[in-house]
C-alpha cells in the first residue's frame, strides 16, 4: 500500500474529527418540546371552533395507518383547518403494509403517536404489549354519539381504548337497475325472496344468478368468510355471533354448520355460480376486485360484496337506484332478527398521551371531524350518529349511513377481523379457500378450522 | 415538507460522512502502528468489522431464531419441541415440506439442463449474442413480475367466454375444449409455478454454462476429435467433466434460491391451493398470524436445510484450491 505523505495523514485526521462533529449534530431529533406555553392563545374568527384543542402550538403528532392516496389525501386535507388554526402538525405516515409493521414498530419502541387499526383483533394484540395509551375524558365523551357496539370494538377486555372512525357496510347486495328492470324483475326484500329469484334467474338459462370472487392475493378467502358471517348473523343472531368470535360456539357446532350449509346452496350452488367466470371453484380463482364486472356484461346478476366494492367499478360506471348499478341491503335469512348489519371500521389508538396528542384524538372522535372529512370525497361513512345523513353525496354513502346508524339494526362487526389472527387471517382464510377451491365438505372446513385454534 | 426533506438528506450526508470519518481516523491509527503490534491491529481492523456485522446480521438472529422457536406463539411459555412437533405432525406442512423438497429437486435439475443445451445450441448459432440477450432477458425481471406475466398466462375463464389466459386459448386453438383451471389443478399448479423459476433463471445457467464451455482448452477438445470422439461421446467424456465444477456450482445457486422461494408463491397463490412452499409459510406464521415459536422452527427447518448445501459448495471450492 502507498503509504501518504506527513502532511496528508494529518489532513484525513482533521477531516475525521470534523466528519465526527457533524455527526454528532446531527443526531438531536427534530420535534420536540415547544409546546410548553404558559398562556393558551385565544383563537377567533373560523378558528374559535377550534378553541379547545388550542394551545399546544408547534407540535407534531405522528400517525400512521394503512389508508393510501387518494384517500389518505382526503384525510389530510380533513385536518388542514385544524392543523391550521391550532398549529399541532399531523405527520401522516400510510402503508399497505400496515398490519405486519404496526408491531415490528410498536415492540421495537419505534411507536407512532396514532395509529389508525382497522382490526380489533389487532388493537387487542396493541394493547397486550401494554404500549396503548388510554383516551382522554374528551374521547370518552365523545363515544356517546355512537352505537354502544361501537365502543365495545374499540375496548380490550372491557377498558375503552381506541375511538372509531370511518365505518364501512357489508350486507349490500351488487345488481344492475337497467337488467332487473328488463327482465321483470323485483328486489327482493326476504331471504325466500332473494332465494327464489335466484332459482328463477338460473331456470331462465340466460346468465347465472350469482358471481363471486374470494382471490385478494395473500388474504385470499376473507370474501367467503363475510358469507358466512353474513349468514350466522341474519340466521341466529348477535349472541351466537359474539360467541362465535370467542369460540364458545365452535365452527363444529350444529348452528354455525347450518350456516355454512346455507352458503353451500347459496354461493356452492353450480346452478347459480359463478357467472362469467366458470364453474364453483373458479371463485376460489377469481379476484375480489373482478367478481363484479359480469353484472355489467349481463352475464351474471348480483354480487354480495360491501360497499367500499363500489370504486371497483370502472370508469363511466353510474351507481345509482336508477343506474347501471346498484346495490340493495342483504335479508336476514331469518326474518325476526331486527336488520342485521355486518360491517368494518377504523379504530383510533394512541401510543402517547402528551397533551396535543389528546387534542388530536379527541378532534378526530367529533362528529365536526367526521363531516369535515365526508365533505372533502365520497366513499367513506361514519357510524356517528352527530353526522347529519344530508351531507353525504354519494348514493352508497348515503344507504350505508342509513343502515350504519340506524339505532335498531342490529350491528356486528366483520367476526374474521375479531377472531384471533391465526384463525381470522389464517385458518378461516386457507379453509374457506379449500372449501370453494377443492369443493371441500363443510364438515372438514369447520373441523379444520377448529383444530387450528390456538389452545 | 422541503425543510423536513433537508434535514432527511442532511441526517443522512452526516451519518455517511461520519461513518467515513471513523473508518479514516481507524486506518490512520493502524498505518501508525509500528512493528509486532501493526499485523495484528491490520488483522483486527481489517476483519473485525465484517465479524462484527456477521454477528449482528446473522449469527444472534440465528441464535434468537432457535430460541423463539422453544416457545409459543407470543414467546412467553417454554414449549420444547412443540412447535417442530407440530410441524411435523400437521398435514399442512406435511404438503409445504414436500413441496419444498419437490422445488429443490425438479426446478434446479431442469434450470441447469435447460441451461446446458442452451449454452450447447446457442453457441453453435450464427448472432449467439442476440439470442443469448433474449434468453439472458428474463434474469432481469423480478420475481414479483415474473410472477404478474405468468398470472395473465395461466388464468382461467370460462371455455363459452372470451378468454384472458394465453395458455388456455392456445389449448382452445389446438381443439382441447375445457382446459381446466390451471392454478387450482393440484399437483399439476406446483410444477406451474416452477416453469416460472425456469423461465427467470435459465438465462443465468446458459450463459455461466456457455463461459465455462469456452474456456475449455482446444488442445484437449481436439487430442479427443483425433482419438475419434464426436457428438454425445465428446460432449459425455470431455466438455462434461471439463465443466463438472461449473454445473456444481449453478445447480447448488438455483437450489439455494428456490429454497429461499417466496415472491413467487406469494405473488401467484398466497400460498394457497397446495402450493405453499416453506419460507412463504414461515413468513405467514411471523406476519399473518403472529406466530413467532411456529415461524421461528419453520425457519429452523428451512435453515438446516441449507447448510448441508452451503457446506457442500464450500467443500468443492477448497478441494478445488487444493488443487491449483
């Protein structure tokens, strides 16, 4: 090696130690303490609405969810007025792979200030590792403006955690107006309604009543699952529901078979499936997102999916009661439950309780939020009761809040997403897919589902 | 947002610029070392780093690996072999481990014997380059992409509708009426899914092949053409054993990277419809189903598979120092 002159070593020493300065001044993080002034600043004009979360000037609070552009754009510019006038900065972070950073983050003590869950089972698993924080009294407040099943979803183990916030409906029934109206046909409002007209669709021998589609990459199967959820709900009801979710009602017991039979008529049936895709396993290879494009093509006649399906469908496409599509509430199978709804939602939890942390999860549990956020885009609804019904512009938001906040609906939330992850985003998932893909029984399906739960 | 960016960018000129700071100042201090202390400050200096991340990166991970592998899902009851129990007595890993096992036999063999008569071929060809860059061509696409190109191959509609799957059309051209679904006809979607890996890395074997052909010397081809070996005997008793440690070394490439097989998978069945293979597998059990005592002796399993292959190539290479 060559070795340097005197002079040149001296040289790479002083670059070193100079290297090393700027090291070191570059490790202070930034964001911090500014907001510790004495006097809470009035604010006036368009800003007095914001009065109660003043004060905390020059913060920044991290969030992070799994919400991506264009709808995390929306959300942002949800809070722009608040950011605005308050001077708390909301640092958004979004990720498609939310679900498997969130605790690589949270138990690597790298956790953001919020974060948006869409699973409660995931919020229990947060709050196992003791890093949650509980909500401030605002918070709790707030919470009377929702459905006490709402906050049910946001507790572990009977202790309020993690506010709701946007909440989507899954018992819609995709169809198209135009055909329906062609053919004479009505919508149907019963479970033997519904029945008969999708016996009536495939004797007609034109298109098969129903297509479906439980492909979604890694998650593929949790389509079927809401089938099945859908089902158990409108058949037996909350109660079996709930125990259903914790396993005191087992995938093996007689009323979750029945349920499971129910869709094996129902989406297993060869007369009625899959139109414009192929025969009943073809929905094991068809993805979610394609299920529906038959009904515009007239080769096959409805879908069940929810109602965020509804930016599935291509450009030009006009959803409305009078449209090229649109979508009808699922019937109970069994008429005297009282409207079941099956639905999901997002749930507010935060890994911090400094004050403009607080300021910013007590804003977001407001029904003003919530309308500031329904007037940016269309395609989200919130179970809030506060939200005046009138503000929503988009005709599936406006069926989906009619149901989401209808006080005598019975409301469960989506069960695979509450049931422990190894069944809920595992086992149900493989076993459902086997079911559809392989025409596996039913009775394997639930005994497999049952074996894999975590003792 | 901009002043955010800088001080992104800032953070990260600084810590570059650090870390180089350090390194010089440590060469300075070993180049003024003077007699039996400098070769073994160089030695230190020299290996130490690449010790050190070895450690970090690979052997703690692989100890905490083992570890987590005792205990159950969430790590906080001691399990023993209960987890590689489990493996070995569930039926779906039953299917992943013999999928894997198919993976690590079929996709290298045929990888490399493509390659071979590729190489063979194509060398003999007038514009090789040209032909080789086409073959070469997929090596360059991910495995994720790879995986989207043959999706739209292999997928399935209805024989009475239009169809969007070109494998099924040309079934429909060549008169066979009901092709079946091709990703869900198990086992026949295994060996689907391995025409992929083909596809991506024949182009690597061809042309490490075809190098390796070229430097056979032309003296030893020629004694053999005068001692009257032509063709298959030629090929079978010269250029074979003459590139007998360059096959080695491709075979042993393509079957460690099929054993580390997942994007594919991921990408074209999640995993379902039989075809999970063993690090797909490991990373729903850590990811999806938060799972760490069953991921962890997934990877353990999938970790001792690797070694005897690992141990093998480096085996080959002493032997063949050994022999320079």
């Amino acid at each position: 090696m060559h070795r340097p002159t005197l002079s040149g070593r001296r040289a790479v020493a002083v670059g070193a130690a100079a290297a090393l300065t700027l090291l070191a001044g570059c490790s202070n993080s930034s964001g911090g303490n500014g907001g510790t002034a004495s006097a809470t600043p009035t604010l006036t004009g368009d800003c007095a609405p914001f009065q109660a979360y003043a004060g905390h000037s020059g913060t920044t609070v991290t969030m992070f969810a799994s919400i991506l552009s264009p709808e995390s754009d929306a959300l942002e510019r949800s809070w722009a007025k608040f950011s605005s006038c308050t001077g708390i900065k909301i640092s958004y972070v979004g990720s498609n792979d939310f679900e498997s950073q969130l605790p690589v983050r949270v138990t690597g003590g790298n956790a953001p200030d919020l974060a948006i869950i869409p699973q409660p089972g995931l919020l229990a698993q947060m709050v196992k590792t003791g890093k949650v924080v509980k909500p401030p009294a605002q918070t709790v407040a707030n919470e009377s403006k929702w459905a006490p099943i709402w906050k049910s979803y946001g507790s572990v183990d009977g202790t309020f955690y993690a506010a709701p916030m946007s909440a989507n409906m899954k018992s819609l029934v995709w169809y198209s107006p135009k055909a329906f109206a062609a053919a004479g046909y009505q919508v149907p409002t019963t479970w033997a309604d519904l029945m008969a007209l999708s016996d009536k669709i495939a004797k007609s021998g034109k298109n098969k009543p129903w297509c479906g589609g439980i492909g979604s990459g890694t998650a593929t199967g949790w389509p079927a699952t809401d089938w099945v959820e859908e089902v158990v709900l409108g058949k037996y009801g909350g109660d079996v529901y709930d125990q259903w979710i914790s396993h005191q009602v087992k995938f093996s017991d007689p009323q979750i078979i029945d349920s499971m039979n129910v869709v094996q008529n129902w989406m297993h049936n060869p007369a009625w499936v899959n139109g414009g895709f192929g025969d009943v396993s073809s929905i094991a290879s068809t993805t979610f997102q394609d299920a529906g494009t038959p009904i515009l093509t007239g080769k096959c006649s409805m879908l069940q999916q929810a109602s965020f399906y509804e930016a599935q469908w291509p450009k030009g496409t006009t959803v409305g009661p009078n449209g090229d599509i649109w979508a009808f509430k699922l019937p109970a199978v069994n008429p005297s439950i009282p409207t079941p709804v099956e639905g999901g939602g997002e749930f507010v939890a935060a890994f911090s309780s400094r004050p403009e942390v607080q300021a910013v999860q007590n804003y977001l549990s407001t029904s003003e939020w919530a309308t500031s956020r329904i007037k940016q885009a269309p395609g989200w609804v919130s179970a809030n009761q506060g939200v005046d019904p009138s503000i929503y512009t988009d005709p599936i938001d406006q069926l989906s809040a009619k149901y989401l906040t209808d006080p005598s609906a019975t409301f469960r939330f989506d069960a695979s997403d509450l049931m422990v992850a190894a069944i809920g985003s595992g086992q149900e998932w493989k076993s459902f897919t086997a079911w559809f893909a392989q025409n596996q029984s039913v009775q394997k399906t639930a005994a497999d589902i049952d074996a894999a739960w975590p003792q | 947002m901009w002043a955010d960016t800088s001080v992104k960018f800032g953070n990260m000129f600084g810590a570059v610029a650090g870390f180089l700071g350090v390194l010089l100042l440590l060469f300075y201090l070993a180049g003024a070392a003077r007699g039996r202390l400098s070769r073994r400050l160089a030695i230190l200096l020299l290996l130490g780093p690449a010790i050190l991340l070895l450690l970090v990166g690979i052997v703690i991970p692989a100890i905490r690996t083992i570890y987590l592998s005792l205990f159950n899902e969430d790590s906080t009851k001691f399990l023993g072999a209960g987890n590689y129990t489990w493996a070995f007595g569930n039926s779906d890993i039953h299917q992943v481990l013999l999928n894997t096992l198919l993976w690590i036999v079929v996709a290298p063999l045929l990888t490399t014997g493509l390659g071979l008569v590729l190489a063979l071929l194509v060398d003999r060809l007038r514009g090789q380059a040209i032909y080789k860059s086409l073959i070469f061509m997929p090596m360059a696409i991910s495995f994720v992409g790879a995986s989207i190109i043959w999706k739209f191959v292999y997928a399935y509609r209805d024989p009475s509708q239009p169809q969007i799957g070109l494998l099924s059309q040309i079934c429909l051209w060549l008169g066979w009426h009901h092709p079946p679904n091709w990703i869900l006809s198990h086992p026949l979607n295994n060996f689907l899914l391995m025409i992929i890996m083909i596809w991506v890395q024949t182009g690597f074997a061809m042309v490490v092949l075809s190098a390796a052909i070229k430097a056979i010397p032309e003296d030893i081809t020629e004694a053999a053409v005068l001692d009257g070996a032509q063709g298959w005997r030629l090929f079978r008793n010269v250029t074979i054993p003459m590139i007998r440690s360059t096959i080695i070394v491709v075979l042993t490439t393509v079957m460690i990277t099929t054993l580390k097989l997942f994007d594919i998978i991921r990408t074209m069945t999640g995993g379902n419809f039989g075809t999970q293979v063993l690090a797909n597998e490991m990373y729903n059990q850590a990811f999806t189903e938060f799972n760490n005592g069953r991921a962890g002796a997934l990877a353990v399993l999938l970790f001792l598979a690797v070694v005897p292959l690992v141990a093998y190539n480096v085996a080959m290479l002493r032997k063949e120092r050994g022999i320079r």
